[in-house]
C-alpha cells in the first residue's frame, strides 16, 4: 500500500473517533439547495454529520442533503451566488404533495337518523299481525221473524184475519274476533273470524172470526259466527296512506235455539189452549267477496284502517220444531215441524279500526264491525207432523197447496240479516326481516 493511501485511512479513522476533536478546524460545507455553512464538524455517521456552527450552535445535516465539504473559506462569488440561490428557492410556490389516496372502501348504507322507529316500509314488509277484540255486538238474523211474517201474509191471502206481528226487539251479546295478516312485499294474505251473539224477542197476536185470541210470545239467544281468507295487493302508498284491493272467501254459520216461546189461547177472558214451543234453525252462508283496504296514518302513531266487502253468498237455512198443544178439557197434541230454505244473499261487510301503536311492534285498537245482507228465496218446504193427524192426515192436494201457497208468501217477504259490534282489542306484530 502506498504512503498516500496510508494518509488517507489515517485521516479518515481520526475523523470518525473523538481525537478528530482535537484536530478539529473550521470547514465550509456547500448544500445542494446553495446554502453554505461554515463550522466545525464534531462528529458523524454513515448518514449524518454534526457541526459546531461560528456562533456556538450545534447542527445536524444529512449527507445526502451535502454537495461537498472544503477548508478554504467560500469566495465572495461563491456567497453571491449562494444568496440568489436561496433568493430563487424562497419565491417559488411549493405545490403542496399530492394527497394520498386510501382504498376505496364499500360504501356502508346510510341511516336516516330521523326516521321513526314506527315507520314502516310498506313495499318491502315481510311480517305477521295478529289481532283480537271483544265487545258487545247484535245479530238480526231472519229465523223466526222470517216465518212468522210469511204466516201472516199467508193467512191475509186466504180471507183470514191477519196477525198482528210486533216489530222483533233485541239485545246485545258478546262479540268478539281475531285475526291474521301475513305481509309479503305488496302482498298480503289474511285469516279472519268473528262472532256475534243477541238476543231476540217477538210477539204475535192471532185474531178469529169467533172472537178468540192467540198470543204467540218468546225470547231466545241467536249465535253468528263467520271465517274469511283473503288476499290483497298494494296497488297504491304514499308517507299517508295505503290503498289495497282485496279477494276473499266467507263461510258463516248462523244458529238460533228457542225453548222459551208459548203460545197461549183465550176466548174472553178463559183460557182455552196452551202451546209450547222448541225451535231450533241452523243457517249455512258462504260465496267470495271483493273490496278495498285502505289505510290512513295520522303522525307517527294513529292508525286508521277501513274495509269495505261486497258479499255474494248462497246457502240455506234449516229448522225443526216441536210443538207441545194443549186444549181444554183434555184435548192434547204433539207434532213436528220442518222447514228448509234455499235462497242466495248479497251485500256488504265494513269495518273500521283506530290503532294506537303502544310499541313500534304492539298496538292497541278501538273498532266497529257490520254486516248486512238482503236474501232471495230460491225455494222453500214445510212439513208438519201430529199425534191428531197420524189417523186422520190431511189430503195431498191440501198439503200441496199449502206449500204453494207459503212458497208464494216466502217469496214476497223481505229477509235481512245484520250483524254488528263495538270492540275493544290489542295488535302484536312480529318481523321476520327488512
């Protein structure tokens, strides 16, 4: 190795160990931005470089930020150049670096904060509600009144002395109904019962030509009960109201049982003939229906909801009679009595509910129920069967006009069916998914 390269290595190690402080001179260092700094280089690394500048304070550098190192103080050229350098650098706007782009992250739904929790989103709802109420309603159905009214048509036609029929009186009973809905999107499918139950009481007064009188008189529960399934599309829903066309099937069984009716006789002021009656109708209805529901909210929390159905049913009406008759002296009979009717019946079924949701999923409701029915008779068949007549019956040609003749008055009498409530009940609603 040759004495130069020697020197070299020798000056090298004293300047990266503590002696180099004590060999230490004044350089001037030249940075690549053209600044120059004069001090004294006090210690150093592979990357960096520490200097004690003229003034006393001590400054570290990066060696990459160094374009070279000399002992000859800079010239004044050097110093001049130096300052435009610098001057240059300060006017020159820096661009600020450009922003760092993150990855693109999915984008998470967003929630709308002011939405109630009440509301609900009517084209995507897939849940259930299930309903009940109970209350006081009636049921007016035309069991006996209906017969007894063709009776005293009958009896005008023949040249007798019609009845006097009082309009029939009633009661309320319980009522109750319950229910399912099932939500679909815009579909909805439903299940539906209800009942109705009152009492009726009816008299009658038959007039003869001898002066006599017969007080036909009674009081007796009446039982309606009814089953529908439907469906109905939303066609049409704002933020306030929702409109549903409905279809559906009914099936309705209605049910009268009278043990309490007597019919008694006088003839001035003697008893002369005493009856008892048991009657028992059972009436079977069923037919589609078709109609709207419709829905109004009122804030975030009232809920009105309207039905309206047009029925179209067909069916019959049964009855079977026994009479118990008594006659002064000792005259006594006992018979029995068949009717059965076939007729169709049409109009209407409306109900309405005012809902209080206690709960985004628990309500509490107020509402009325109707239904209403005008009947057309198709056709109707009497029997009557006594002790009096087992030996002695009557001629077929007289039982054949008697028939014609009550089918004839059946057909010219007026039968409604009505039924109605005032309830009181609580709606649970369960998601299934939103």
């Amino acid at each position: 190795m040759g004495s130069s390269n020697i020197r070299i290595c020798l000056f090298i190690l004293l300047l990266s160990s503590p002696i180099a402080e004590l060999f230490a001179e004044m350089q001037t260092i030249y940075m690549r931005n053209g600044q120059i700094l004069r001090g004294e280089v006090i210690q150093q690394t592979a990357t960096t470089m520490q200097i004690k500048m003229e003034d006393g304070k001590i400054k570290q550098l990066s060696k990459k930020e160094i374009q070279r190192v000399s002992y000859k103080e800079p010239t004044i050229q050097e110093k001049k150049e130096s300052e435009e350098k610098l001057k240059q650098q300060t006017t020159v706007i820096e661009e600020p670096p450009p922003p760092t782009l993150e990855p693109t992250k999915k984008p998470e739904p967003e929630v709308d904060k002011a939405a109630s929790p009440y509301a609900i989103d009517q084209t995507k709802r897939k849940d259930l509600e299930l309903y009940f109420g109970a209350g006081l309603g009636t049921y007016r159905p035309p069991s006996e009144s209906f017969l007894n009214e063709a009776s005293v048509k009958a009896n005008a036609l023949t040249g007798q002395i019609p009845p006097d029929h009082d309009t029939p009186s009633y009661k309320r009973g319980l009522a109750y109904s319950m229910g399912a809905i099932y939500y679909w999107k815009k579909f909805a499918f439903g299940l539906s019962g209800n009942h109705f139950s009152g009492q009726t009481s009816e008299r009658i007064k038959v007039y003869s030509n001898t002066a006599s009188l017969q007080e036909i008189a009674g009081t007796f529960p009446e039982k309606q009960s009814s089953l529908k399934a439907d469906v109905s599309f939303l066609a049409y829903t704002n933020q306030r109201i929702d409109l549903r066309p409905s279809f559906g099937y009914s099936q309705f069984w209605g049910k009268t049982e009278d043990n309490n009716t007597i019919s008694t006789g006088y003839n001035g002021n003697e008893l002369t003939s005493f009856f008892k009656y048991q009657y028992y109708f059972l009436e079977k209805l069923k037919g589609p229906s078709i109609g709207l529901k419709t829905t109004v909210r009122q804030g975030e929390r009232w809920e009105h909801r309207i039905e309206l159905h047009y029925l179209a049913l067909s069916g019959s009406q049964y009855s079977n009679g026994k009479l118990s008759m008594l006659n002064a002296p000792n005259f006594f009979d006992y018979g029995i009595n068949k009717d059965s009717i076939q007729w169709d019946a049409k109009g209407f079924n409306f109900s309405y509910k005012l809902l209080y949701k206690w709960t985004p999923t628990l309500s509490f409701w107020v509402g009325i129920q109707a239904f209403e029915w005008k009947y057309s008779l198709k056709s109707f068949d009497q029997s009557f069967t006594g002790l009096a007549n087992l030996g002695n019956p009557s001629p077929v040609e007289e039982l054949v006009l008697i028939n014609i003749l009550l089918t004839s008055t059946a057909k010219m009498t007026p039968a409604t069916s009505k039924a109605s409530s005032l309830e009181f009940g609580v709606m649970k609603r369960f998601e299934f998914s939103q």
